[in-house]
C-alpha cells in the first residue's frame, strides 16, 4: 500500500497513471531496438538530458530504473514521441498535461487517437490565428520602416546598427524561419533558457520591442533572407 508520503512524492514529482492508449506519432529514424538508455533517448529524440528530467518532473514522461540508470520501454519511447511531437507545435507544457490526463482517460485505441486529433486541430487553429497576426505585424513593420527610410539623412555608413555574434546570427535565422525557442534549443545545443536570452539579447540590438520586429528589420537590412 502506498503510504502518505510516498503520495506526496509522486505528487511532486508529476507521477501519472500510465497511459493505456498512446496516440501514433512519428518515431525518429534508426531508433535502437530495445529499451534506451537516457543517453540514447537524448540522440534519438535531439534533446538534452535536462530536458528529459524537466519531462519527467512535469509528469510529461516516465522512466524505470536499471541499478542507477534510467531506461526507456517501448511505452515511454511512444509517449516521448508523443511529447516531441508536441513540442515541435510549440505546444506549451501545461497543455500537454492536460493532453496526457484526457489520454490517460481514454478507454479505447480509437477514442486515445480522437483526443490527440482534436488536440493537433486545435493547435492548428491556434497557429493559425498567429500567422494572420504575424502578417498584419509584418505589414505594419514594413511601413513604418518604408516611412523611417524616406525620412532619414542620406548616409555612406551601411553598416547594420547591430552587431551579432556567429551564434547570434544561427538563432536569428531560425527565428526568421519561424522555429519557436524548444526547436531552436535543440539546432543550437542549448537550454531553451539561453535561446531566450539569446533571443532577448538580439530583439535589444534591432532597437525593437519583440522577435517580429527585429526579424523584419534584419530582413530589411539583408542579414536574414526573406
């Protein structure tokens, strides 16, 4: 029987039931047979092994213990894909949770499908609704640019007012193509945590107020392509 306290840890430690019926989501190419080690599990999936503990503190994924080691089932390999896939939406964590309890719920094969179909729909919807507003803001960027333009003294000096670092310039280009920070993370090798630094970091440089304006300015300026 489960005492009080061991309650309370699972509690902590985002502990679930497990998931009966797991949704189909793409697997990674040349995954390795078998159960994963956490460091297989990182390369087959490109993530770090903070982000699998953070996964697993947020009740997102679960492991068994081999002696001191961490080890993947098929189950959890599944259910990773499930989360990745997820991620790769830039679908925020608390909306997974609430993902995984309705899946946890599910009583059929059918039914476990159904709800991750309706959860990527409404994802979609969401991403949706950003693109138009990403359009209007563009728009309204490059106005405002084409009024500053005509506007200003005439200058020899081309040279862009922001000066980026090699690793700058990688994460500006992924921002320009529209990666959120999870994807980023993963093509840089960082935390998400330094991508949104680094990302604070370059908004400050192109004088502007958030991603899409600066990624409009570095178009303007010819350091991004269109």
């Amino acid at each position: 029987m489960m005492t009080n306290e061991s309650k309370k840890a699972d509690s902590r430690s985002g502990a679930r039931k497990s998931i009966r019926f797991l949704p189909i989501a793409p697997l990674p190419e040349n995954l390795p047979e078998g159960r994963l080690a956490i460091a297989d599990m990182a390369n087959a999936f490109g993530v770090t092994h903070r982000t699998l503990h953070f996964y697993e503190e947020k009740g997102l994924l679960t492991a068994a213990r081999v002696g001191p080691m961490r080890v993947y089932g098929p189950d959890e390999i599944q259910q990773m894909a499930v989360v990745n896939t997820c991620r790769e939406t830039g679908m925020p964590v608390a909306v997974i949770q609430e993902l995984l309890e309705r899946l946890s719920a599910a009583e059929s094969q059918e039914e476990a499908d159904g709800v991750f179909r309706n959860a990527m729909t409404a994802r979609k919807r969401e991403l949706v609704a950003q693109q138009s507003t990403i359009r209007r803001q563009m728009q309204q960027i490059s106005e405002l640019l084409d009024f500053s333009s005509a506007h200003e003294p005439e200058t020899n000096d081309n040279t862009p007012r922001a000066h980026l670092t090699p690793a700058e310039l990688h994460c500006l280009a992924l921002m320009a193509e529209g990666y959120p920070t999870s994807r980023i993370a993963r093509a840089l090798e960082i935390e998400p945590g330094e991508v949104q630094v680094m990302e604070k970091n370059i908004i400050a440089k192109f004088d502007s107020n958030n991603r899409f304006q600066a990624v409009a300015k570095a178009v303007m300026l010819g350091i991004v392509g269109h």
